[in-house]
C-alpha cells in the first residue's frame, strides 16, 4: 500500500492511496480508531494494516479526497529521533566528494571500509512542495543529494543481515541538503546537515511489500529539470541489509526510524566550480517506484 500525511482542518491525518493513484481516503475518517500520527500508524504494525487495506474501500463520501487537492506534508512529518543517515556510500559519489575539497576528513581512503553513519535533526523534514530555507545556510552552499529512505517497522537490536529486509517497513524519498561549507568547516557533518527545512520528504511512503527488488529501482535528481543525479540502489556499496544489521548492532531501532542510505555522484559539488542551490530553483528528486519529489529552493 501507499501511504501520506496531509493537513486537513490543520491537522496531520493520515491518507491511504487509492489504486490507479487518483483518490485517498482520510484514514481518520474511514478508520477512525487507527493513529492519525504516521509513527504510531507504523507502530501498530500488521493488524493497522489490515484496517487500512480495508478502509480503501470505504463508502464514505466524506473520506474520500482527490490526491492532487490535498495538502501533503511529510509522510512521516515529525520523526520521533534524528534521520539516520549513510555517507560517501556510492562509489561514485565517494571520489567526487573527496576531489570536491569539501571533504574534511579527505584523505583517507575514498572508499570507505565499513558504513558513514551521522544524523540529521529532526527539525529538517519538510513536505513536498514546500520551500527549501537556502536563505538560513550562513555560507550560501545549498547542495542536493537525492536517496532512498527505508524506514523501520518492527524495531530490534542486533539484527542479522538476513533478517534485515523483514524490518523494513517500506521506503519514501528524501533530499539531503546540505551546507557544504558548514559540513566542512565544523568537520563533524551535524550543522551543516540539520539546518531547518534541509530534509525534504515524500510525496509517500510506500510499503515494502510493494517492492519486489528494491535493488532494481532508479535513483535520480534535477535540478531546473536538468538531470544531475542518476544511479541504481543496486550501485550502493554498503546495501541496505548491511547498514540496518552495522546500526543495530548496538543501538535499538526503533518503528519510524529513517534511515537515508546515501546519494550517487552529480551533486553540486561534483561540479567546477560547484553549482550551489539559490533562490528560485527547483529541485527534484525521484525513486522510480516511490515517488518524485519537488521543492523550490528560497
Ligand atoms: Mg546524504
């Protein structure tokens, strides 16, 4: 199934996508006992989604809206804790970042060994459509990174490579924008990651079972409607087994966890001199098979 969050009487309620992708039906409405809060949704496992698949078929008029005329927010709009997020983990990307000389930590192999793990604040996520703030970069260099994000059903700690795949509870798209300058000059990449508003997320959350061979799906970004990024999740060096199995080694995932795994090479960076994101572009990032993904940049 396919899943938003979308603001109606200015509140988050939850919307599952009709087939042919036309049609929601407010899950607040048609299914008034589930959560109308994305994590808890997720939480309640299975049986939520039993609920849901039932209430697509729901008869009441007032449940059903069409998708273009809703007011999408984030799929999952407030995460509980920090994105988790996997850098240099496209082979591509690692030598343009380390050529790029905003690497700070450049210098040692451009491959890394094991996975980059670091976060982003929560207060990043924004919804589709919504403006990227690049005016708040102190240091005026605004960089995309498209990536596909899984995000956690059933949590756990030290889970095993083959069982990995069995907590995901589906993907969505993000854009890890970034303050190069900001990354590079406080060396540890926080700051320059977490800037409000640097994580756009959406248009949906697609469950996993909805994705045969996340292998298979195609990575893209453009910028103006110039394509910059292009690659394959087949292309990731650490897959996505790896990293759930390298972070819960030690740490409890918990349902609603989003781990970002990681962007291609194309972005601004990789270019001489760098193109830096400003006011009145229009960034977009797809997955095929999940969504695509527009915000302008103010
Ligand atoms: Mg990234």
């Amino acid at each position: 199934m396919r899943f938003v969050t979308f603001s109606r009487r200015g509140k988050p309620r939850i919307g599952a996508v009709r087939e042919g992708g036309r049609e929601i039906v407010d899950l607040s409405v048609a299914a008034p006992r589930l959560p109308a809060d994305m994590t808890d949704f997720i939480a309640a496992g299975g049986a939520a989604l039993e609920v849901a698949a039932r209430a697509l078929g729901t008869r009441k008029k007032e449940a059903r809206l069409a998708f273009a005329r809703v007011n999408l927010l984030a799929p999952v709009p407030s995460p509980r804790r920090n994105i988790l997020c996997v850098g240099k983990n496209y082979f591509d990307h690692a030598h343009e970042f380390d050529r790029s000389g905003f690497n700070a930590t450049a210098g040692a192999d451009a491959i890394p060994d094991v996975p980059i793990v670091f976060t982003k604040a929560s207060n990043t996520v924004i919804g589709p459509g919504a403006t990227i703030p690049a005016h708040l970069d102190p240091t005026k260099s605004v960089d995309y990174e498209v990536e596909l994000a899984v995000v956690i059903g059933a949590g756990g700690r030290k889970i095993a490579r083959r069982d990995a795949m069995k907590h995901v509870w589906g993907y969505t798209v993000v854009n890890d924008v970034t303050a190069r300058h900001l990354q590079s000059r406080h060396k540890q990449w926080f700051l320059g990651k977490s800037i409000d508003g640097f994580c756009p997320m959406g248009p949906v959350l697609v469950t996993a079972d909805e994705v045969p061979d996340v292998k298979k799906l195609r990575v893209q970004s453009r910028v103006n409607g110039e394509l910059r990024q292009d690659a394959l999740v087949r292309d990731l060096i650490f897959d996505i087994p790896t990293l759930i199995a390298t972070i819960s080694a030690g740490m409890t995932l918990q349902p609603g966890d989003i781990i970002a795994t990681g962007t291609p090479a194309g972005v601004g960076i990789g270019f001489t001199p760098p193109k830096f994101l400003k006011k009145g572009d229009v960034v977009t990032v797809s997955v095929d098979g999940i969504g695509e993904l527009t915000n302008p940049v103010g």
